[in-house]
C-alpha cells in the first residue's frame, strides 16, 4: 500500500510477504488481532488525522503497532507528530519511507525488547491494568530476574521478602501469583529468541534454563496454547502476552473485578514512563 494515497493503515500478518490495506475498520482489526503475530503498519501523517489516529489507539490487544514517520521535513514543521508516536505505544518506529517493506518491518517485529519488565509492564497498563507504582515496580523485579534465576523462592530471596509476602503483593490486587509471572517471564524470554535465530529449540530451551524441549514445550502449551515451533514463526511478544492474560482469565489468575474492566475498557491513552519521556521506544530502523 502506498503511504500517500487513501488511509494509511495497513497489516502485517504471517507469514510476512506483503501489507494488506485496512479497508474494514475496527472488524478488520479485532479479526487480525485473533492470528498470533500480527501487527499494524501506520505511515504517520503530519497532517490532521483524527479517525486514524483514534483507531491506532484503541487498536485490539495483542495487535503489535509499527508506526513509520513521516519526512523530516514534516517533523521539524509539526514536532507533536513524535508524541503523538510514542503515545500510542509502538512496538517499533521506523524513519520516513514511501512504501515500507515487509521483510524490515518483520525484522524490527522480530527484536526483542530492551528492558522485557519495562515493556511489559507498560503493555499491561495500556490494556486496563490498573497497578500502583509499588507493584508495578515489584513485577518489573520478577521479569528482571527472570533472566537468571528459575524459582520463586530464589526470586523472593533476590527481593528480600518473603514467599509469602510477595504473593500478597499480588494476589491481594486481584492479579497472578508471583510464579505466574516468573513463568510467563521465562516464555517471553524463551521465544524472543527463537525468533531471532535458527538453533534449535531443544538447545535454545537448555540454554534457558529449561531441562529439555519438551519441558519447555508443555509450559508454553500450558501457558499461552501455543508450542515453541509455533511461536517462533508468528512474530513480536504482544500477541503472546495478550495469550497468557485469556489464559490467566479461564483459569481464574485474575480476580472477576480486574478481567472484566480489562473485557469493557479496552486499551487505554498511554503515557510515556518516567525515565523514558521523550523516547518512550527506541527508534529503530533496518540495518
């Protein structure tokens, strides 16, 4: 689709070889955001844009946002046009080109997060998780430690609290327990690298910590309904978050209260986090 002419919205979808014009609306998006590793494209517009900007941010959940700017000369006319950006919580941002090309747009759905606790805690929020600051912050501890340690306890001794402790930080808000989050933390990890290489994923699991594929496989089957294989093709992390949080809702890791405002409200305005102001995602382009 060209960026000049008619909406300048478009999809991206496995398996990733061209971009589909948004010609449906909102049906077309919450239909895309159903097939696990899809994202939407906005060439963004220095112009007054209202609709589209609109359903770029209350896109579905799980629907990965690719936003590619418009000329510098247009940024430098208009400076808003980059938090306009950053306020819809892109996955990646590219600089200014024509006709985007899908094999660099999979390429930046692809990279993994700088800081996965950060992201997904910001992720969560946008989505209607209403945290505080303690909790949040005690959930971006998990998913950093993640990284390294593979039990709840080790985690809760690398806090200074106890087992106990950590789990009524969380489950008294109504969410998962602290190894729920360990466990999604460690498939996040898992699978960001898997989509950026071609080792197997039997010495991909190993290396994380895992005892074996298989181990790894039945967690995330367990987890998100999706194997490694699987996961690895379909590209980016949000549709796997967005997974996880069904999951957590058909099994009752969320209180009734927190699933159903996440079910009315939707995705909420996002709002740079502090540390991040100004460049909320990292601008990224194809190298």
């Amino acid at each position: 689709m060209s960026s000049t002419e008619g909406s300048r919205l478009s999809l991206l979808t496995h398996p990733y070889h061209e971009l589909a014009p948004l010609q449906g609306g909102r049906a077309q998006l919450k239909s895309a955001a159903r097939r696990p590793g899809s994202a939407l494209v906005w060439a963004v517009d220095s112009r007054d844009r209202v609709d589209e900007e609109q359903m770029v941010r209350r896109r579905p959940g799980g629907l990965s946002l690719l936003a590619v700017l418009p000329t510098v000369e247009d940024i430098v006319a208009d400076p808003t046009v980059i938090h306009r950006v950053q306020s819809c919580r892109p996955h990646g941002i590219l600089p200014g080109q024509r006709d985007p090309n899908p094999g660099d747009l999979a390429q930046v759905l692809r990279r993994p997060p700088h800081d996965l606790g950060g992201e997904v805690t910001d992720y969560l929020s946008w989505r209607g998780f209403a945290f505080d600051r303690a909790t949040k912050d005690v959930i971006r501890t998990i998913i950093k430690l993640s990284e390294e340690l593979r039990s709840i306890s080790a985690v809760s001794r690398g806090m200074y609290l106890s087992r106990r402790a950590l789990g009524r930080r969380l489950t008294t808000s109504g969410l998962p327990a602290p190894s729920h989050w360990l466990q999604i933390a460690r498939v996040l990890r898992l699978v960001t690298r898997l989509q950026n290489t071609e080792a197997s994923v039997f010495s991909m699991a190993y290396a994380a910590g895992y005892p074996d594929g298989f181990s790894a496989s039945n967690q995330m089957q367990r987890l998100i309904g999706h194997r490694p294989s699987q996961a690895r093709q379909y590209l980016g992390w949000e549709w796997i978050g967005e997974a996880w949080i069904r999951r957590e809702v058909e099994t009752g890791g969320l209180a009734p209260n927190v699933a159903m405002r996440l079910h009315h409200d939707g995705p909420r305005p996002h709002s740079p986090r502090p540390g991040r102001r100004g460049r909320p995602h990292t601008l990224r382009s194809p190298t």
